[in-house]
C-alpha cells in the first residue's frame, strides 16, 4: 500500500544518533530496495498473473466454464513473494493441476511450468509499458532531493525486470547504478538476507558502508542491509509492520521516506569559532615538510609540493595574499576546459583561498618589510598545511599571521581555511580583502560547470561571536595583542560528478556550517588517521627516506578518489599545471601498485576509469586501422587522444609531438594494470564488469598490430618505447614484451573465465564477438613475438638498430645536471645508445622471474650506465632493480636521487606540479626493492636488501582480502597477519 505524502510521517524508533534529515556530508550514498520502498508494482503482477492463468485454464476446460484466479485471494495465498516457477506450481497444485518441468528450449504456448513462467514475465512486461508502475509519492522528492545533495543512489532488487520497472517509473534518471537480479545471477550473489548485493552497490559507488544508508520494506532486506554495515538502516513501513522492522534491524522505521529528507541549505547555523588552532599540529619531522624562509626563486614548487588534495578537489599552497610572486590553482578531478588551448585543461577554479591583509591601508606582504620568522609546513598526518609567519612591516608593526587550510578528506567537497592573525605592537585599522566572498561558477567551453560556494565567518578572540557568512571587504580595530579569527569554508561542486553543482554546493556549504568546523576538523583528522592506517611506510634510521616515503604515501593518498570511477591521476595528480591533469602510463605503471596493495577501492576506481573510456581507445584503434582498444597516449575526460600536437623545445624550437601515435605501450600498460589489481584483490566481479574487457580488447589491438613477416616472427614496427629519445623505431622491447604479456594474459583469462563462469562468460564472449580461433591467433602472435634477445650475451635489444649506435658513455659529459637532449641536442643523441629512461630494465623488472639472474644482471650492467635518467620516472626502477641485484650503494643513490624529484631544495623541478609517478615508483623501489617483497598465492613473502643505516622497513598490505603486516630488518623479516574484527 502507498503511503501518501499528506500523511503525518511516523517516526516509530529513534534511537541515537540518527541523523534526521540525512546529512549530506555523512552520508554518500543511499541504496533503496524497488518494490515496496520506491514503487508498489503487486497490481501488475496480479493482473499478469491472472492473465497467464485464466487463458491456460479455459483452453484446458476447451472452452467450457473453468473458475478463474482470483487477483486478491490467490494471488496472496499462493504466489505473491515466490518466484516464478514456484508460484506456477502452487496455483496449479491448489487446482488439482501437475504440469511438466520444461526448460528454456521450450516452444512459447507450452504448457510447462518453465514455459507458464516465462508467459508471465511476458505479460508484466506488456502491462507495465502499457499501465506504467505505481511510484510512491515519496521516493521522487527523496531522489531528487539526494541526487542534488551529491548524494550517490543506487537500487539493490532481485527482480530481472529492475530495469524496467524504474524506466517505466521514470526513475531511471536519479538512480546511479543498479544491481538487480540478472547481476545478481552473473555474479553468483545470493541475494537478500545475505548482504552482498547491498555490498556490491557500495563497492561500485565505491563508498564505505558506514557513509551509506539503506531503505527496505522487507524484513529480510532490512537484516541485508544491516549485515552489510550500513551506516543507516532506514525500514520503509507502507504496510504497519515498523515494530517487526526494528526489530529486524532497522535503525528507524519511516511511513514517509521524506521525513528523512536531505537539509535544506537554509538559515544554516555559523560555524562556532574554536580556539586556534583548529586542531594540535603534528611535531615529528618524520611527518612534516618544512619549508622555513622564502625563496622567490622556489616559490611554484612549494606550492606544488605542500599542495593539498582529497582526490576530488586538489589546490596549491599559494600565499594566501599571493604576493611576491604566486601561481595558485585549485582543480576538480574530471572537469577539463579546451579553451583556445591545443588540448584540454584542467580547468582553474576561483582563489578560494586568496586573503589579502591591509594594516592602516599597507599591504601586509613578504615583499616590504622584514620578515622576523617565516615557515610553512606539510602535516601528512592530518593532511593539514600550515604557516606560521612572524612579519614586521615598513613601520616596525609586528603582525602575526598564522594560517591552516585543508582539503576536506570526509566530505570531498570542502575546503577550509583557518587565519588568526594578531598585532604585536600596534592599534590600528585591519582590513582583508578576498578574491571569493560568494558563490562563484566556471564554465568550461566543453559545456563544464564547477560552482564554488564560499562562507566566512570572522571574530576577534576578545569576543567569539561570528560575523555575517560572506567575507568580502572587512575592516576592524586592533589593539595590542589582540587577536583575529577567520574561518572560510568553500564547497566545491563540478558538472564532472554533480548533476546539479549550485546545489549540491550549497547542500555542502550548508550541512558543514551546521555542524561546525571543530567537528568538520575532527572527521578529516579521522579520515586521514584510517588511511595512514592502510598506507603508511616506517623506515628506521634515515629521516629523509622516511619523509620522502610518507611524501609518496601523502600525495598518493590525496590523488585518489575511491567514489568516483570517472577520475584517474594525472601526471602531476592535481597539483600544477604541467600536463594540464592528464592521465599517461603513469597511474597504471607506477602509481597503481601502491594503491592495489594499500587502498583497492581506490586502485578499481583508478581501473574504470579506464573501462569507461574503453569507447574511445577503441575508436583510436580504428583510426589506426587495427583491431580492439588503443588508448590514449594522453587522456582526459573522454579518453581521446588529446596528447598536444606540438610542443615548444629547448630553444624556442616547435617539436611535433608523434607519441600519441606511437607510445603503443599505453594499452598493454593498462591491461597489465587490470592484471595487477586483479591478483591482489581477486576482485572476479571487477574482472566481469569490466577487467575481462580491457585485456580482450587490448590483445585485440596487439594481435592486428604485430603483423607475421617473412622470418616467421611478428614484427611491431614504427613505435615508440618509454625511452622517447628513440621514437618510431621497430620491435621496440618494452612494447613488444608487454605485447607479448597482453595476448598471453588474454587468452589465458579466456581459458579460465569459460571455466570459472560458465554463466556470465557466454554472455561476455558474444558481447566481443570473440571465437575459439582469435584466441588460437593470440597464442601464435604471443609466441611469434620477436624477443631481440641475444642468447649468447643475454642481452635484449632495446630496438632493432640500437646496438649499431654511436656508444657514448654518459660519464664523459662533462655536465649532467644539464639534460642530455638538451646538453648534445635531440638530433645527437638520437644517433647514440644514451637513454633517457628505463625500457628493456623496466620490462625485466615487471616480469623478474622469466628472466634467468644472468640475463637480469648482463642488461642492468649494460643499460643502467647508459640511461640519463632523463625522465622522472626513471631512477625508482633503477634503484629498485639495484635493490634486487644488491647494489645497495648503487640502489641508496638512485633511491635518493628519485627522493629529491619533488623535495630537493635546489632542482626546482616541481614548478609544474609533483611527479606522482615517480612517487609511485619510490614506494615500489622500498617495498619490492629494498624489503624485497614477492607476492603469490602463499602469500606474502620478504627478502629483504636494505640500505646499511635503515634499521627497518614497515609497511602493511592488503593482499586477496587479508591486511598483513610487514617489517624487513637486518635482522630478520616478520609477515604477520592482521586480525581483524569480523
Ligand atoms: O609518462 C611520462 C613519460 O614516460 C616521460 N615523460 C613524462 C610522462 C608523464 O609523466
């Protein structure tokens, strides 16, 4: 029975703490079950019912009278809740009726209980389009309302016909996702009590059960739901069962869904102004990035390195009063402009951050006075950027000006910043301006919309009442030692995950105001102490190995967005202009591993990201007149290719870019990237949704590309490997290694998923039209694979040729802080075996034990005095290569020398933004180099090779499902499984 809204909703249980309304900031995602809480569709099954059962009886009394199905007695007492065949057979059976099994072969009019049921389905699918389905009046507003919240909506039934219920509802729009029975079927889930289904729709919105709530009518979907760890079990009471609903779990029963509506954003409360600073800062060097002083000179790379980011939203650690010299940027994941640029951008969002401080009309700035103290540090604990800057201006007044900013790490949407600011020595007038006192949008010429909402709220500490919400111009007097609060929050909401951004802004805006800051704090405290709980790395002994790691850790960490699958990492994650956000090799290469072995919900969402623009790798495919998926050298929003055409070289010289083209190496990197995320987790749901995809698709693209010649071998020829100082060469070894892996990997997953799923399988292999002899060719192609493997050396030929260049050691140059493409110029050393970064070192590394140790040491001693580590990503392998070999000294050099990419003080190389690779890539370095970590179905396993003076090396994992805790040590290694609560 529909409630109707004018009803006076019942709230039949309430015990603390049930958030009435949701809050949009707790919770991410609501998860409703279909018939009974969104729609009531029991009429059509009725009449449906009746339908199949009134002709079937009349043609057996051939024509004559028969008693016909009663649509409210029999349909209660004999099929209402049962499936299908069952309640064939039961109607039947009450009328003396025993009819054949059948199965799905059958002939449509037979009269088999298979055949009766399949009629039924017919009939409700007939009535349904032709009636439409009842909806109850108030799912709509609900959805709606959540959707505009940013609140995620997904639907758990285990109806086939889910789908179509909601097309016909006209709900289809405001449900993200749905898991019904026919996913239900292909991944062997149960199903209602057990809690899986509703488990499946968090791990594809990727949300964690406790930020979810979930709304049943049925007393076993409420024993699901609560099984599944749902923050909130709301029971849908339609028909006065909410004693027995709470009984059965439910956190609250509810006659009217709306009484749990979302918060409206009006008269919000103003945040309570706690005292400063708003939470303990972290005092252990092991933690903190310390920059004391100010270097113009070093400027955009610190505020690249001290960036804060929690993987929707990412912003530079720009002055707030942005002068001398300042180059903020704040970014949403996803959202990319085209603007007159020759590729999209991430689009630059407003200076929520921008304050500026004026004493009696005198710009307080770094750049006029003194400055007496001046440091700003990094808390990777808490995710927190401080500064602290003791300033004396032109006229001897002494200002502090203390400040905290962070990206919110529990509500994705927020950012705040926290000033106090005191005089030392002075009364006078203060004033502070700000470039974003209210809501601001960014459009983008792609049709993009970002809205930034700002709130503010100021006060001196003599007196904590909050001022009005927006902060524009604002003077007032200070005296002596007399101290100022100024709490600005701004939520963030983008067309590239929010339907609606100025709502869902101002919903965020709005909840977060009520709750307070000193609570918004705490959560994001919490939020980054759970994830350092999963990704920290302790190292003993060596403070800078230990603060370059917890780097690594940090920005990796702030990269990630689990919930939104759209997303990947740029080269530069979301912290600088360089590469404008896009998306290379890099994220599946070198980032993913870290995240497949410390946060998998963040590694899977990185991986569909990769399915979703599966459309357009294989549209590139096409271009280039091969078979399956090519992705884009340089990715996007869409997954085009929009790596720029041309770039400007040393030298102010226009260099055509061709590796959008030729970087072929992308599609088997990401493959090879499913592949990784697949062993570690053993996610075969992720493997059928979309992994299984992927690889297909790519050894697809490998097969039509290594074209069989006359030496009976297969050749890829005119590619482009990681080494791009040699580009268009041929059988280039990393692509074609990695080609090779590719068909191999696919044709083996072909094997195991018609074992392993003998369901979905069939389904999938039509979907690819792939048949038994494609699969044969990936063998052949993998085995025919020319190799450039001399057996009498053991050495690999990067590419064919490459062994007949000019060798010219690099240790005879006489500079290598200078680039050595720039230092000889491209066009020389294209004619020379130097380097620029790993390729054949990079292939062995990834496949370590197909090579025999002769083979690994001949090529490390071979390459490594040939590389120019002209690439970022670059001395991470080399250091974990040497690492294996044990090189330690050599390893320790390299390990530094990739260390120092971001947080050297004199290279000056982050400008741009971090190297998010090359943090990957350090992380691997300690954990597959140095502790010597090797993974299998045993489990985990240590060999360690630490440098000298590391007393210790910890790390913890999580592989197939289980933590482990890891320490390598001179003295021995320990593997210790973490138990967990059940
Ligand atoms: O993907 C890399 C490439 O290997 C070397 N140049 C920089 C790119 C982005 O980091």
């Amino acid at each position: 029975m529909a409630a109707s809204t004018e009803d006076a909703p019942t709230l039949t249980a309430t015990p603390p703490p049930i958030p009435t309304p949701i809050d949009p900031i707790r919770f991410q995602a609501a998860v409703f079950d279909l018939d009974g809480v969104l729609t009531g569709t029991a009429e059509l099954h009725a009449a449906a019912w009746k339908q199949l059962f009134d002709a079937f009886l009349k043609k057996r009394a051939g024509g004559g009278d028969f008693k016909p199905f009663d649509a409210v007695s029999d349909y209660q007492t004999y099929v209402d809740g049962r499936p299908r065949a069952d309640g064939v057979r039961t109607f039947l059976t009450s009328r003396g009726i025993t009819l054949p099994e059948g199965g799905p072969g059958d002939a449509a009019d037979a009269d088999t209980v298979q055949a009766l049921g399949a009629r039924k389905d017919d009939y409700f699918l007939e009535r349904l389009a032709s009636d439409g389905v009842k909806v109850f009046p108030d799912a709509l507003p609900l959805l709606a309302g959540l959707r505009a919240a940013g609140v995620k909506t997904a639907l758990v039934s285990s109806s086939r016909n889910a789908k179509a219920v909601l097309e016909a509802g006209g709900l289809t729009a405001l449900i993200d996702i749905v898991v019904d029975g026919v996913e239900g079927a292909r991944f062997g889930l149960a199903g209602k009590p057990a809690p899986d289904t509703f488990g499946r729709a968090l791990q594809v919105l990727g949300v964690e059960p406790a930020r979810a709530v979930g709304f049943e009518d049925a007393l076993v979907g409420v024993e699901a739901i609560r099984a599944a760890g749902y923050g909130l079990v709301v029971g849908v009471d339609r028909v006065g069962h909410a004693a027995a609903l709470v009984a059965h779990g439910a956190h609250v029963a509810v006659t009217d869904m709306m009484t749990l509506a979302v918060a409206t954003p009006t008269a919000p409360a103003d945040p309570p102004l706690a005292a400063w600073p708003p939470a303990p800062p972290t005092f252990d060097v092991d933690w903190m990035v310390v920059e004391d002083g100010f270097v113009l000179t070093r400027e955009h790379e610190i505020e690249s390195m001290l960036s804060i980011s929690n993987g929707h939203l990412g912003s530079r650690a720009s002055l707030a009063e942005g002068e001398p010299i300042s180059a903020p940027a704040t970014f949403v994941a996803g959202l990319f402009d085209t603007g007159p640029r020759p590729s999209p951008t991430l689009a630059p969002l407003p200076n929520w951050s921008h304050l500026a401080t004026f004493i009696e009309g005198t710009p307080l700035t770094l750049r006029e006075g003194r400055i007496l103290a001046h440091r700003r540090t990094l808390d990777m604990r808490q995710g927190l950027l401080w500064r602290d800057w003791l300033h004396e201006g032109p006229v001897g007044r002494i200002t502090h000006f203390q400040e905290c900013r962070l990206a919110c790490a529990y509500d994705r949407r927020l950012l705040l910043q926290s000033v106090a600011l005191s005089s030392q020595n002075y009364a006078g007038a203060l004033t502070f301006k700000t470039e974003l006192g209210e809501a601001t949008d960014v459009r983008t010429t792609s049709g993009g919309l970002a809205v930034v909402d700002a709130a503010a709220a100021w006060a001196t500490a003599s007196d904590l009442t909050a001022q009005p919400a927006r902060l524009a111009d604002v003077t007032l007097h200070t005296e002596p030692g007399q101290s100022h609060r100024i709490d600005r929050l701004a939520a963030v909401a983008a067309s590239s995950q929010d339907g609606q951004p100025a709502v869902v802004a101002a919903a965020h805006l709005a909840a977060a105001r009520a709750h307070g800051l000193t609570e918004l704090v705490a959560r994001h405290r919490e939020t980054w102490a759970e994830r350092w709980q999963g990704g920290d790395i302790r190292v003993a002994g060596d403070t800078e190995a230990q603060v370059a790691l917890r780097f690594a850790a940090y920005q990796l960490m702030s990269a990630a967005d689990p919930s939104d699958p759209r997303v990947s990492i740029g080269a530069r994650a979301m912290t600088g202009v360089t590469y404008s956000g896009h998306v290379f090799w890099d994220t599946e290469i070198y980032m993913l591993p870290f995240f497949a072995l410390t946060w998998p919900a963040a590694a899977r969402a990185l991986l569909m990201y990769r399915h979703h623009t599966l459309p357009a790798a294989r549209a590139k495919a096409t271009q280039h007149g091969a078979r399956g998926a090519y992705y884009a050298w340089e990715s996007a929003d869409t997954g085009e290719d929009v790596t720029p055409a041309s770039v400007i070289g040393p030298g102010g010289i226009v260099i055509e870019i061709k590796l959008a083209h030729q970087e072929q190496h992308i599609s088997a990197d990401v493959a090879f990237g499913v592949c990784t995320y697949w062993q570690a987790t053993g996610d075969d749901a992720f493997m059928l949704e979309a992994g299984a995809e992927i690889v297909i698709e790519t050894a697809r693209f490998w097969a039509s590309r290594a074209a069989l010649e006359a030496d009976g071998k297969r050749h890829i020829r005119g590619v482009t490997g990681p080494d791009e100082y040699h580009t268009g060469v041929d059988d280039d070894a990393y692509t074609n290694g990695m080609a090779r892996w590719n068909l191999r990997a696919a044709a083996a997953l072909v094997g195991q998923m018609a074992a392993r799923w003998p369901d979905a399988w069939p389904d999938l292999r039509t979907q690819l039209k792939l048949d038994d002899a494609e699969v044969a060719d990936w063998s052949a192609a993998a085995r025919d694979i020319y190799d450039g493997l001399d057996p009498k050396t053991g050495l690999i030929e990067q590419f064919e040729g490459y062994f007949g260049l000019t060798d010219l050691p690099l240790s005879r140059l006489v500079s290598r802080a200078i680039p050595v493409d720039v230092l000889l110029g491209l066009d020389r050393v294209v004619r020379t075996t130097i380097i620029k970064q790993p390729d054949v070192l990079l292939l062995i590394w990834l496949f370590w034990n197909d090579y025999p140790p002769e083979v690994r040491e001949a090529n490390f001693r071979y390459y490594e005095p040939r590389c120019a580590q002209g690439s970022s990503l670059s001395p991470c392998i080399h250091a974990l290569y040497a690492a294996r070999l044990g090189e330690a000294e050599l390893a320790r050099k390299y390990f530094r020398q990739a260390s120092e990419i971001d947080l050297s003080n004199n290279r000056g190389d982050a400008a741009g933004g971090i190297h998010a690779a090359a943090l990957g890539g350090l992380w691997q370095a300690a954990v597959f180099g140095f502790a010597g970590l090797t993974l299998g179905d045993d489990g985990p396993k240590l060999d360690p090779r630490l440098p000298p003076d590391w007393g210790e090396l910890a790390f913890r994992i999580r592989w197939r499902g289980k933590d482990y805790d890891l320490c390598a040590s001179p003295q021995g290694s320990s593997v210790t499984p973490v138990e967990t609560a059940p």
